[in-house]
C-alpha cells in the first residue's frame, strides 16, 4: 500500500515539474543564442520557420531543440551543433553547408563523450559529415535523410559516423552520395535497421572492430560495395537487399576478417560480385537469394568452416569461386539454375551434385582480359570436360545434395 | 644504333617510380578497402617497379613486416603527412604520433607528420607519443 502512494507521488511530481520545464519559441539566430544560455534542463526551444545562419554551436543542457516546418540552419562551412551533454534532442531541422576539412571532421552535428541523445526527423544536405558520434553510449539516430553533394572522394565525409559509442538504434533514415551511408568503428551492441543507403562513393554500411551488431531489413544500391563488415565478430544479417553495386572493385557485401556471423534472409541482386569472402570463419550462410550476378560468391581459401545452404543461386555468370586447390566449407542443399542434373527418385534433391567451381572462373582470376571468350564454345567445352574430370578445381567443393526446386 | 636502343630501354625500365594515389579508385594491397583519405595513403615501390599502395600507414607497415615482402626488394616507402593531404613523402625521414584522440583509418590511432615539429603541436592538443621510422616498426613488432 504504502509502495502505491509512493508511486501516485512520484508521478504527481512528474507532472508538476513537467510544468516547470520551459518551452521557448525563437525566430533568429540572435533570439536562438539567447534561449539556448538562459536554458535549463528539461527545456524545449521551438525554431520558427526560416533560415538561421548558426555555426559552432555547444549545447551543454540537457535540452530539445525542435523546428517547425521549413526550419533551416545554414553552416556557412563550419561545423553546427556540438551536443556535449545527454538526453538531447534535435527533431525536424534542415541542415545544410558544412565545409570540407581535410584536418578536421567538420559535421552538422556531433555528439561527444555523452549518452542517449536523439536524432530525428532531420533533413541533411551538403554536410561534410552529417551526424558524428564520439564516445557517445545509447545515441537513437532516426527518420533523417542525408544527402551529400560529393562526387570527389576526399571531399566526401560520413553520412552517420560512429566512434567508440556503444548500444546505438539506427533506423529508418536515408543516406546518399557520402562516403560510407552508415559507418562503424569500434561500435558494439547496435542495431542497424531498416534504413536505405545509395550511390555513396564507397560502403553503404561499413564495420570496422564492431562486434555484436545486428542489420536488417536494410538496402543498399549503388554503392561501391553495398556493406563491408572487416575485423568484427558476431554479426547478424538478415533480409538486406544488396542490389546494383556493379562496376570494377565493387560489391554487395564485403567480408574481411570476421568470424562467427550469420547471414539469412539478404537478396543479392545485380553486384559484380554478390559476396566475396577474405579470411572469413564459421559464417553461417542460409536461405539467401542470388540473382543475376557476376560472381555470385567469392571465397578466398584462407576462408573456412563456413556453412553455405538452403540459398537460391539464379541465373549468375559465376555462381562459385575459389583460390586454392582446398576447400574446408560446407555447401549443400542449394538450388542452381545451372544445374543439369536429374532426380529419378524424386525426392526433390538431384542424383549427381554440382560442381558451382567452373574452371573457366579460375583461367579468369589469372587473366582478366579473357572474360572476351566468356560466351565462347570453347569454354563451354572446357568447363564440361573440367566437370567431368576436375583436375582444376576443388574435388571437394561441390553441393552432394542440390535442389531441384528453389527454396 | 642498336646500341643505342638498348642503352634507351635500359634506362626506361630501371627506374622505380612511385605513382600518384587516385583516391576513391585505387584499393588498398593488404585490407582491400578503397583509398578515401588522402590523409592517410601510403605507398611501397619495389626495386622492379612494382607499386603498392594502402589506405593507412598501419596497412603499409603491417604490409611491410609480414612475409609478403622482403626489405631488400624494397626501392621506397611513401606515406603522407596528416597536415598535407594528397602529397607523398618518404616515410623514412617522417614522425609519427599515435594517440588515441585522432583515429586512423584501420583503427590504429596512428598519423604521420613531415616535420617533428607537426607532430609536437598535435601531440600538445591531443597527446600521445612520437616515434620515428625504426621506433614504429618495433612498436609494431612488439604489439602485434
């Protein structure tokens, strides 16, 4: 009983003090500098629509800071807002004209060393980088559209940039022509969903040192490589759409050192290479689908004990390549569409299996000029004999049990 | 005249250059990322010609102490100076400060400087230590 009033009391006070906090609404940059030095915590500083020219902001109060419809802050070059203290909140701001430093991540706002601030509903255009995260715990980064100007590579920043911040929600938000969409270093225990990265000029998603993360229901197009995960540990990644990241160096997904991950459920559409695998261990590869890429996997052989099945490889120029005579992978239960064999019992896996390794991959991988001869009938001659006889290719990198229907 | 070929094709074929980095195209030898910063790109140069090229000094070093390349084939190494982006130096005569305010592409903390005196004045602001070449390398050695 005596629990219950405490309660009803608590709440009481949260209420009343709710009515203590202030709301201020501002009209320039003047009245904005004003509000924000007589702030207190808890309070809320409204933005009247217009163009407000702010630059090098710190807000070291525990504040809101929202705009109304049309609220524009310009940068004028420099970095904007600094926010130094937690459980700050920035919603429905324009920002835009962050310069370009090559000392300096100039960035429209940073959060540095401080915990649970919210991002949301922010349009970006033109910002070097647009939301940078230091040492910052618990950060929400939501509903925001980024829109870089860069065609250049060195003058291009990060859309999201995150730096040693753990337990970070990354959703819904739009990330275009920056350098990476969304990037990771040294970020643990995050989730990445749901959000749409295009024609960045490298990664739309990249890890790096970030180890138990989870992405999904993401897509990436366009880029340079749709996500690079390199030297992180147990990454989960499920029903992304890695689509038209085509052209020379590109990719849809990028491993490189990593261990202990799972990828289920992506669709890999159109990539140059659809996943290409450097150094990685004990991934766990299923019901993926493939479709009309170049090379649909390629595995290095200093990768293995990964498990690849139940994916649905479809109308792939390469469906499977491998350096080195070895392979110490798992590959069974997959549907090929190139596969030419039969199933007489009719229990829906094919008599004979199939060897995804063609020998002409491997003649490619030593010389790239031949992929002229790619539709030749000497090649189609070669891979049957290889088929046949494999001398070449791994003996041992072949699905015993392929699909006759795709999963 | 002949000779005078020979002598020609001589001299065009032996002298290593290095090769400008195209940042945004060009991939790094050891972590295959594409070069993006150019305040971080390095390059090695083999007595042969060839050029390789990383998107950090501590992919060049790394690089450079694991097997995949031998010091005596080694005609040069170029790195680039935090404070002039874009412009390759030879990493020997540079100064290096690792600390852990100023990231570094793959994750080492470390940048490198033409002048000690560059270096000095990050270090000021953000701390850290100095090395020169042959410090760094141990340094790597030690902590790999």
């Amino acid at each position: 009983m005596i629990r219950v009033i405490v309660y009803i009391i608590t709440i009481c006070l949260g209420l009343l003090s709710n009515g203590v906090f202030a709301t201020v609404t501002v009209k320039n940059a003047v009245s904005f500098s004003t509000a924000l030095q007589n702030s207190n915590d808890g309070d809320s500083i409204i933005l009247k629509k217009g163009v407000y020219q702010l630059s090098n902001i710190n807000i070291t109060k525990s504040i809101s800071i929202i705009g109304e419809d049309g609220t524009i802050i310009d940068g004028g070059g420099d970095a904007i807002f600094v926010l130094s203290a937690p459980n700050i909140l920035i919603e429905s701001i324009s920002f835009r004209n962050v310069g370009v430093s090559y000392i300096q991540e100039l960035s429209a706002i940073r959060i540095l060393k401080t915990k649970n601030c919210c991002i949301s509903n922010n349009k970006f255009v033109n910002c070097f980088f647009a939301i940078y995260v230091e040492r910052s715990d618990s950060c929400t980064i939501t509903n925001n559209t980024i829109h870089g100007e860069s065609s250049t590579e060195a003058s291009s920043g990060n859309a999201i940039h995150l730096w040693y911040s753990n337990y970070a929600i990354i959703k819904n938000n739009y990330t275009r022509s920056h350098r990476d969409g969304v990037y990771l270093e040294f970020v643990t225990h995050s989730i990445i969903e749901n959000n749409i990265s295009e024609k960045n000029l490298r990664y739309g998603l990249h890890f790096m040192f970030s180890h138990d993360n989870v992405y999904r229901y993401n897509e990436f197009r366009n880029n340079s490589a749709g996500v690079a995960v390199m030297y992180s540990e147990n990454v989960t990644m499920i029903a992304n759409k890695f689509i038209d990241n085509w052209g020379s160096n590109c990719y849809g997904l990028l491993l490189k050192d990593i261990r202990r991950s799972t990828l289920t459920q992506n669709e890999f559409i159109r990539n140059t290479v659809g996943i290409h695998l450097d150094n990685a261990l004990d991934l766990q590869i299923d019901s993926n689908q493939f479709t009309d890429n170049g090379w649909a996997v390629r595995i290095m052989s200093n990768s293995y004990d990964n498990q690849i099945s139940y994916n649905n490889f479809i109308d792939n120029t390469f469906e499977f390549t491998t350096t080195g005579k070895h392979n110490i992978n798992q590959v069974d239960n997959n549907y090929w569409s190139s596969y030419s064999g039969y199933d007489i019992n009719k229990d829906g896996i094919g008599d004979i299996p199939h060897r995804p390794v063609s020998l002409f991959s491997y003649i490619i991988s030593t010389s790239q000029a031949s992929i002229i001869l790619l539709r030749s009938l000497f090649i189609e001659l070669l891979n049957f004999a290889e088929r046949v006889v494999p001398v070449f290719t791994p003996e041992t990198l072949s699905d015993k049990s392929p699909l006759i229907k795709p999963v | 005249m002949r000779k005078l070929i020979a002598i020609l094709l001589i001299i065009c074929s032996c002298s290593p250059a290095s090769e400008p980095i195209k940042y945004g195209t060009d991939e790094c030898k050891l972590c295959n990322m594409l070069i993006m910063d150019s305040r971080f790109g390095s390059e090695a140069v083999t007595k042969k010609g060839k050029v390789f090229k990383f998107d950090s000094i501590e992919c060049l070093v790394h690089y450079y102490l694991s097997d995949n390349i031998s010091e005596s084939e080694i005609s040069m190494l170029l790195i680039t100076s935090y404070t002039n982006p874009n412009i390759l130096i030879n990493a020997y005569d540079g100064f290096y400060l690792i600390s852990k305010s100023m990231p570094s592409p793959m994750g080492e903390f470390l940048n490198g400087f033409s002048s000690k005196e560059d270096a000095i004045k990050f270090q000021v602001e953000q701390g850290g230590d100095i090395y020169n070449w042959e410090e760094l390398l141990n340094y790597f050695k030690v902590n790999r």
